[in-house]
C-alpha cells in the first residue's frame, strides 16, 4: 500500500501515469488542458466546473465487455462557465482530439455555487455601510464588523429577484471571540447579494427586531471543554491493526475485495461515484450495479416566516457534495490501513486544486457474519464478518454529511450517512414563542424544524442491463379466520407488484406492510426458489416531504415528493433536481416558449411526464430512491450534534443458491462429530481478545 501510494505522488507530481480508465475523474493535467483549450475560444468567464463526460452507455458496455478488441471511449470535459452579466455556458471538450465539441449559452439558469463564492460574500458584507447600520441597530458596535461572520448560501428562489442575476443570501452571525462559537449568536437579517457585481443588492429585515445573544457562549472546543472540567478520563486505547496488510488490491481505481468489483469515480457534484459493480460467483462475473451515486439532496426548513422559506438547501446541486469534500485525516476520520485517493476540481481562474485524502478506503469489523449452536449438543459455528468501507465526507456550511459505502461478504451494499455538525440557528427575543416552528436549545437561540431528503440514482445491471422493478408488500392470506384456506387466519405472503411505465413507478414507503423493492431480472430463475434473480432495495427511514403541495419546496424539489421514481434509462439523466438548480422556480415553462424547446432545466419530473406511458419492463432502468430523516431540533444536538445515522440497502434476493458467505473462514467451527470424539473443532478463536 505504501509503494502505491508513493506511485499515485510521483505522478500526480510529475502529471503522467497510465492512460485513465474512462470512467476515471479527470486529472489535473486534464482540467488545465481544458481550460487552456476553452480560452483560445471564449475569454472574459470564469470556470464554474469542469467535470468527466461519463461515455454513454452504449459505448461503454461495449467497451467493457471487449477493451482490447473496442475502441476506448474518448475523454471528454463536461465544462460549466460564467460569463459578465450572469451570462452561463455549457460545454464539451474532448481532450484526445483537443477540440470544443459544443459551446451553448444556457439562459434561464444559474449554475451551483462553488467554495471560492462562498468566501468572497463574507468579506463584501464586511465592509457594506448597510450591513454595517444593521449590525448596530442589533448591538455590534461598527469597530466589531471584524467578529461578524456569514454562512453564505443560494437564494433558493425569491419572485422579487427570479433568476436573471446570480444572487446569494448571507445568513448572518456574531462570534465575541475567535474561538466562540458563532451559532449561539445569530443575527436576524439578511443581505442579498449580487455574485456578478459583487454587492449587497438588499437586506430582509424582520418586522420585530431582536438584537444579539447576551447569553455567554456554549463552545465545544477543547479550551472551553478543559474549562468546565475536563475531557473523560476512563477511556481506554482502542487499536486496530492488520500486521498481514489489507485484503483489496486497488488498480487505479478499480478496487477489488471479496469477490466485489467497483469502480471509484468522483466528481464536483455527487462526490462518490460507483461505476461497474461486478460479484464474482465462483469464477462468474455477474453484473450487479452499472453505477450508484448520490444524486441529489434537499434541506427544507419549516419556519413559514418569511424570508425562512428561501432555506429549502440542494447541498447537491446548489453546493456540489464533491466541492465540499473535507481533506480526511489518518486516525480520526478513518482508522486502520487506509487507501486514500485525492480529488481535482477546477477553480475560477481554470487552475487545478486538488483535496488530498478525499476518499477513504480501509476495512472494518463487521460483527456477526453468521452463527449457529444446536442446542443438542453445543456444536458450533460462527463466523465473523468484515465490510469494505469506501467513504467520503463534506461539511455543508454548518452541517457536516458523512457518506459510507460498504460492501459485504454476503453480496450486500449497504450506504450508510451520518449527519453531524452544528444546527443551522435563528436569533430569538427572551420569552419569545418559536410557534413550534423551531426549539430553543440554548437561551436566546432558535433551531427550526427541517428535513434531509437524500435521492439515491440506482442505475442496476442484475445479470445484464435489462431489469424490472417489483413493489414488495407483505399481505395477509385471504379467507377469514375458520375458513378452509385459512382456518386459524395466520397466512401471510408477499404481494409484488410489476412496474410498467413510469408513471405506474411512483411510489411512497409503507412500513406497515414491510415495502420493499426488487430490482429483478425476469430473463434469468433462481433455480431453487424457481424466482427471478434480483436485488432488493430495503430501507425504512423515508419520511414524506412535509411542505405542502403546489408550495416551493414541493414545486422544486419534484424528486423528493415519493420514496420511489422510475425511469427509463437515458444518458444525460443524472440529476434528479436538473443540471442548474440554484435560483429555478420549479414552475414550467411559460407560454412564450416554444413548444419545440426543452426546457433549460428539466427534472425527474418532466422526465416522468415526458415518458409516461413508455415501457420500464425488462428494459434498462433507474430507480431514483428519496430517503432521510425529519429533525426536531433539541439541547442534545447543541452546540454540535452527535453523528445520527441513516441506511439503505440493497441485498441480494434469489441472486445465488446458496448463502455466498459459507466460505469465508470462520472463528469457531465444532460439528457435531467433533463434540462426540471431543475433538477441538476448527478455526482459531481471536487472538486479540482477552478475557476482563
């Protein structure tokens, strides 16, 4: 691991390295040499992205099924710019022949923000002399601009402004000292600001004025910590070791482990991208997944009062989860033997920047793969699993989003995320009614209800690319207690469900039947279970989108309204909230549009509408799955949250014969013959462990 390392260093320095994979990120060299190609044609832009151009699908399975007989997919640069005046442009840069396929000036849109506009607006409201008399009309002396901050975040949508100019909004706070933590003193307006001309346009001020927290701070750092008495001190040392080195072999990126095959891309965007997932079964290749990501994510906030409603967050595709991708620490975020792999990004100039240890991957303990003792005689077995972790994690202005792939030695993939960080917080007057809109979790300090809705595109290739979606549901029998079909009334069974069109997919969870998803392919039976091979899509934390129907969050965030969409499969689908999403209105287009142009940011919604009642069986599909969790905020989360955690899985179902585990070793075996001849049994009990 520490050659390949020093390999990845020594290229990244020196910019060579073997030709890429064609589902690779681009390297740094690549970005520079799409922005040098880009300014011999178009100057006076900024670059907002500039991003892999996965090759379509066609092309790619073509290629992966035969790479030494197929000509390999050309590397092309998906290219986002700005221009003066807000003007926005898309393009395609195709690096082997060093050409601009395809410049388009995109109206109606503004494209995500990115870091480095994000920190500029802190320092332009700084110096506004109209921030500057809001500050003092709430108590912050003119000398302590220095001590106010900002979490700049999009404007979401404001009928007063549309979205002809790029706009920001600056949620505004006040630290007494460096190390204060900033949330326990919010302020209670907000500056819009003009990223084109780099001004404050205008400040919403609320009709009741509350001025700043006079409570003393509640920090968490380890000075404040030490302060009220000390860190605890009966924690033992923890270690996790493995003296014979890791059990995935990593080429390029291209990670093996476990009979798993998965391809680790990563973009501005989604971050993590999983390409080409394959289950060798007994020297079979079998197709599981084409590519997984998240796709998407919305943030509604549930304060009516205006302007509460513009806090409705895309940390996706507003912010870009790749964008926001912390630099991972050894020990810390991830511990054992771990496999890093950096990010490049494009910065305005057209520049490389690069994140280093932007993925983890590593092993852990997974407990109890299986385990059986017969009461009889106490034989035994019991074998203890392990999962790939392959990780990334980015802080979202205040909240921080820990995102886990793991890959199972049953053929599981499970996605878990762990929300941590820090409440997004609102100013509050003493003795002031929060309306049940929020919690005050501190004196003086308003966290409003919200919700996180995460949309998981599931592009699948169970056994081939043309699959069928089943709705699952547990059903009582039929016939009624005493009957002769079901006289003690105790049947149950699994009622599925054929998705044929895309309009019949649309679908919310249903805890009380069990609701559950399979990814089948109907051309290929178990021939035991005499079912279709399949993958099943579990999950139980999918709460409804709260804000009302016809509403501005329901209208923009279309994806987010069932637990399950599904769609034909179609190459340039990938972002279920659109391509642009900062500043869209979610309203269609108007009537002044002509009826033959797409609109300049359409959704899985137009998608589905477009589509409706085309065929999704036994064809190549993506399932689009909205999960997450509903947060009434509480003093426990505050002044930062501990990690609350959200899973999906996705489980193999009449996928194999048997269970595909059996041969993993286990750490006790003793048959039943071996108990009579009293015999040791097999296996090595745990050599790191120790009776206390």
């Amino acid at each position: 691991m520490v050659l390949d390392r020093l390999k990845q260093v020594a290229q990244h320095v020196a910019g060579t390295g073997p030709q890429p994979h064609p589902f690779d990120p681009l390297s740094a060299a690549e970005i520079e040499k799409t922005t040098a190609i880009v300014r011999k044609e178009h100057v006076s832009l900024f670059f907002n992205a500039v991003t892999t151009w996965e090759p379509r699908k066609a092309e790619m399975q073509a290629w992966l099924a035969d790479p030494d007989h197929t000509i390999r997919p050309h590397r092309i640069a998906d290219v986002v710019a700005i221009g003066r005046g807000s003007k926005v442009y898309d393009g395609l840069v195709d690096l082997d022949e060093e050409k601009i396929l395809q410049w388009t000036q995109t109206d109606g849109v503004q494209p995500l923000i990115n870091m480095e506009d994000l920190q500029l607006v802190e320092h332009i409201i700084r110096i506004d002399p109209k921030v500057i008399e809001q500050c003092g009309l709430v108590g912050i002396p003119k000398e302590d601009m220095h001590k106010v901050y900002c979490d700049p975040w999009t404007i979401g949508f404001d009928e007063r402004f549309g979205n002809k100019v790029r706009l920001q909004q600056a949620l505004m706070y006040y630290r007494p000292h460096l190390d204060d933590h900033q949330y326990t003193f919010p302020l209670d307006f907000t500056p819009i600001f003009n990223a084109d001309t780099h001004e404050v346009i205008h400040i919403d001020v609320p009709p009741v004025r509350r001025p700043v927290n006079q409570a003393p701070p509640s920090n968490y750092h380890p000075a404040a910590i030490e302060a009220e008495g000390g860190y605890r001190k009966d924690l033992k040392p923890l270690n996790i070791t493995q003296p014979e080195g890791v059990s995935f072999t990593v080429n390029g990126r291209i990670i093996e482990w476990q009979n798993w095959k998965v391809h680790v891309g990563f973009n501005y965007r989604e971050g993590i991208v999983l390409n080409n997932i394959t289950y060798n079964d007994k020297g079979n290749e079998r197709g599981v997944f084409y590519r997984l990501s998240l796709a998407e994510m919305v943030v509604p906030y549930g304060n009516p009062e205006h302007p509460h409603q513009r806090k409705h967050a895309f940390d996706f595709g507003e912010y870009g989860g790749g964008y926001m991708t912390n630099s991972l620490a050894l020990g810390c975020d991830c511990k054992g033997a771990i496999h890093y792999m950096d990010a490049n990004f494009v910065n305005r100039a057209g520049a490389s920047q690069t994140i280093k240890n932007a993925i983890c991957v590593h092993e852990e303990d997974a407990g109890i793969l299986f385990k059986h003792t017969d009461f009889r005689d106490d034989a035994v077995i019991v074998t203890r699993g392990r999962k790939l972790v392959i990780s990334h994690i980015f802080t979202a202005a205040n909240y921080e989003y820990c995102v886990y792939w793991y890959f199972h030695q049953d053929g599981t993939i499970q996605l878990e995320i762990k929300l941590t960080g820090i409440l997004n917080t609102y100013a509050m007057n003493p003795g002031e009614d929060t309306k049940g809109w929020g919690t005050e979790v501190y004196p003086g300090v308003n966290a409003h209800n919200h919700e996180h809705l995460l949309c998981l595109r599931i592009d699948p290739n169970v056994d081939g690319p043309n699959n069928t979606i089943f709705q699952v549901d547990a059903r009582p029998g039929p016939g009624e207690v005493g009957s002769a079909e079901n006289k003690y009334g105790n049947a149950f069974y699994a009622h599925r469900t054929k998705y044929t069109t895309p309009s019949e997919a649309v679908a919310d969870y249903d805890g009380v039947t069990s609701r559950t998803w399979d990814i089948a392919n109907t051309n290929k039976i178990n021939p035991y279970s005499h079912k279709p091979v399949s993958y099943k899509l579990v999950s139980r934390e999918v709460p409804t989108l709260y804000p009302k129907e016809g509403g501005l969050v329901w209208k923009r965030a279309g994806f987010a309204r069932h637990a399950v969409h599904v769609t034909k499969y179609a190459d340039d689908q990938l972002y279920p909230a659109g391509r642009h999403v900062p500043q869209t209105s979610g309203d269609p287009p108007t009537p002044t549009t002509p009826a033959t142009a797409p609109p300049p940011n359409s959704t899985l919604t137009d998608w589905i509408a477009a589509t409706s009642s085309n065929s999704i069986d036994n064809t190549d599909v993506v399932l689009w799955h909205t999960f997450g969790l509903t947060h009434f905020p509480a003093p426990e989360d505050f002044p930062v949250m501990p990690a609350e955690s959200m899973n999906v899985l996705l489980r193999p179902r009449n996928f194999f014969e048997r269970n595909p585990a059996l041969d993993v070793p286990p750490s006790f075996a003793r048959a039943p013959s071996e108990v009579k001849a009293g015999r040791a049994g097999w296996g090595g009990r745990d050599g790191g462990s120790a009776r206390v």
